[in-house]
C-alpha cells in the first residue's frame, strides 16, 4: 500500500513477512527464468481474474479476527455477485499458484470456493497476515507475477534478494518501482492521468485515488510520489523478450489457424514484437486466429482488422476436427438454415481466409453445421477443409 506512515507497522511488515513461509524456500540462483512477456501475462491474470463473491460465504469472520479486518470496498452492500482481480490482503500471497502463510488452500480460487473471508484492508491492526483471509498484498502481487518460489518476503528483502537497482532513465516495462518497507509495483509505462505526470503500474493496493478496486489492478504512480523514495530495479532471472530465439515459445507453425490459451480473459496485441510497445488491441480467450508470421517468441496475426503481435505462449493449436475453412476448389460458401441448396435460406457466408466451428453434421454427412461470429447455419462439406 501506498504510504504506510507507521514506522512500527513497517517493521512488523519486515519482521512477519520474513518467519511467515508462503512458498518452498529456493535461493536466488534456483530460481526459474522468466521473459517480460510471461510476468506481464502472470500479472494480468491475476488483475482480470473473473471469480463469484458471495457475502454468507466469503464475507463472514470468525469473532477472533473481526478487529483485524476491514472488508475491500468492492464487496459493499454484495450478496453474491461475479467480481473482477484478485482483493488486498495484508500479507496474502494468495495468487493463482501461490498463498498466503500456512493456509489450507492451494491458491486463491481455491480459498474462495473453501469459504475464506475475501481480503482485508486493514494494515493498521498491528499484525500481518490474518488467518482465514484470502487476497494478496503488494508485495505478494509481485513475487507471484514473477513465479519467485520463496517465503512471502517483504519489500525490502525482496528487492535485496531478487532485483538489481537500476538507473530510473533505463526502467523498462515489468520492472519494477520499490519503496522498501512501503510499497512496490511494476512499472507499466510512462504518461499522463488527468494532467498528471507518472507512472502506468501493475499492484496490489488498497489505495483508490485513481480509481478500480482494492486490489490487484492496473494503476496509476504520481512522479511526485515516485520520487519519494521510490528505487527502480530489474528482476535477476528475466529474460528479454528477443533475447534468444532458440528458447522462446513457438507452440505451432505460422500461416495456419491457432486459438488464445493460457489467459483468463484475453490477450494483448501489440504493435511490434516486444512488451515495451504499445498495446493496440485485446484478443479474447479461446478466439481463433489466423497466424501471419512469427519472430523471436512472437506471433503476428489479424484480429477485428488490427494486425498486431502477441506473445507464443498464449498461442495453441486448435483440436483436430472442431474447426473448418474454404478450401481452394471455391472463394466463398453460403451457410444455410437447412442442410439443403433447395428448402433453406442463405443466413451469412464463410470466405477464404475465414473460418468456423464445426457443431453437427448432416445425416448423410455432406453438410456441415457450422458457427462464425455468432452465425449458425449449415455448408456443404465439399468446399470446406478442416483446418489441421
């Protein structure tokens, strides 16, 4: 959190975080490499996490830690309700695959569906980490961005552990922006928020001066705040995204169809093939798309008109037999109503360079149902080919 003004809670911070394991404790050089791509996608997982909030299940304490705790205020006036990002908790660790000091869940949907109290805001209670809670902090936010196997540390140790101190003039994105003892986050991009010069960040916070819940979010880092004791450093294990071709991700060929995986929501599309350029659109999970070229771990591809890059990992092949295109013998084939040329209505086209979602076929098997954008009709099979 943003100014924590207590020299007493900062050093309970350092003295809890450090006898409190979260992870199997691993030395620094044990630790597994990872490219700024990857921790970017780790972090945004855990921001768009999409989970289902219910106030009798997740919203009721124990009466030995109701002092302890302060409920985040997205979960206000809620009932059940589908919510968005994983909530603070002050000293949780509860990512996607990592949590909180000797909790008996295995990550934070997990601890949900076990019925864990969903975050706590108060870090003025004169302890850390409160048992039954679910949530992460900033600190946690950024070892689990970084998949850093080790005890839930705090910002001090962290950054002496696992990050080099770098000059501010060369912070690049997913490096990183520590107040040791305070707070950190991960450094996004420079800009501008309502007339404001700072930093865009990826944290855990409780603070809402910029809006968006208290939590994991994408947020904003004033320059006058940034240089209050704010230190630049790079993670000691991250791998530049175009640093070694022969190690970066390549799941499938390019000029073939592949489908989004490994995200919660979407993917970015980038302008060119790096982290550090500018984000131009989002794919959603599991859309299907068309891969035109591939360099240094990335795929190029064409997605609602925009042609952008996003990263390998996030790239699968598709199934074999759910999806289909116009073969060569034809430009384009009509999608009907009724398996039939003579008793059905034309609902939409698929073209070359399209493709579709194989749902049935017809009982003599020369018809295909099949699904584009919504539109659902019947093709007839000899001018369609399965994509792999």
């Amino acid at each position: 959190m943003k100014k924590y003004k207590s020299l007493l809670f900062s050093v309970l911070f350092g003295i809890t975080a450090v006898v409190s394991p979260i992870f199997d404790v691993s030395a620094a050089s044990e630790q597994a490499s990872i490219t700024r791509a990857q921790a970017e996608q780790r972090a945004l997982n855990m921001i768009n996490l999409t989970w289902t909030y219910s106030n009798s299940k997740n919203g009721t304490l124990s009466s030995d830690y109701v002092s302890l705790v302060t409920q985040p205020s997205q979960f206000s006036n809620l009932t059940t309700s589908q919510v968005t990002g994983i909530p603070y908790d002050w000293g949780g660790g509860d990512g996607l695959d990592s949590i909180s000091v000797g909790a008996p869940w295995t990550n934070f949907l997990d601890a949900i569906n076990k019925g864990a109290y969903a975050g706590n805001v108060n870090i003025t209670a004169g302890q850390q980490y409160v048992p039954t809670t679910a949530g992460i902090d900033c600190s946690g936010f950024v070892q689990a961005t970084f998949n850093i196997q080790d005890y839930k540390i705090s910002t001090s140790t962290m950054f002496d552990k696992y990050f080099t101190k770098i000059n501010l003039n060369d912070i690049k994105h997913m490096d990183i922006l520590d107040r040791p003892g305070d707070h950190v986050v991960i450094f996004d991009r420079w800009g501008t928020l309502n007339g404001v010069q700072g930093a865009y960040t990826y944290e855990s916070t409780p603070d809402q001066a910029f809006g968006g819940i208290q939590g994991a979010k994408q947020y904003f880092l004033t320059m006058a705040d940034l240089n209050n004791g704010y230190i630049a450093g790079r993670y000691i294990n991250i791998i530049e995204d175009n640093s070694n071709a022969s190690t970066l991700p390549h799941p499938v060929n390019a000029e073939t169809f592949a489908q989004i995986v490994n995200v919660n929501s979407y993917a970015n599309l980038r302008s060119s093939s790096s982290t550090s350029s500018n984000i131009i659109s989002t794919v959603p999970k599991n859309t299907v798309v068309y891969l035109i070229s591939y360099s240094n771990g990335w795929y190029q591809l064409k997605y609602n008109g925009q042609v952008g890059w996003v990263y390998g990992t996030l790239i699968a092949p598709l199934n074999n037999g759910n999806y289909i295109t116009v073969n060569n013998s034809t430009y384009q084939v009509n999608i009907r109503t009724n398996p039939s040329t003579t008793s059905s209505n034309i609902v939409g086209v698929l073209s070359q360079g399209q493709y579709a979602q194989v749902l049935d076929y017809s009982p003599d098997g020369t018809w295909m149902k099949i699904n584009i954008n919504g539109v659902q009709g019947w093709s007839y099979g000899k001018y369609l080919s399965y994509i792999n």
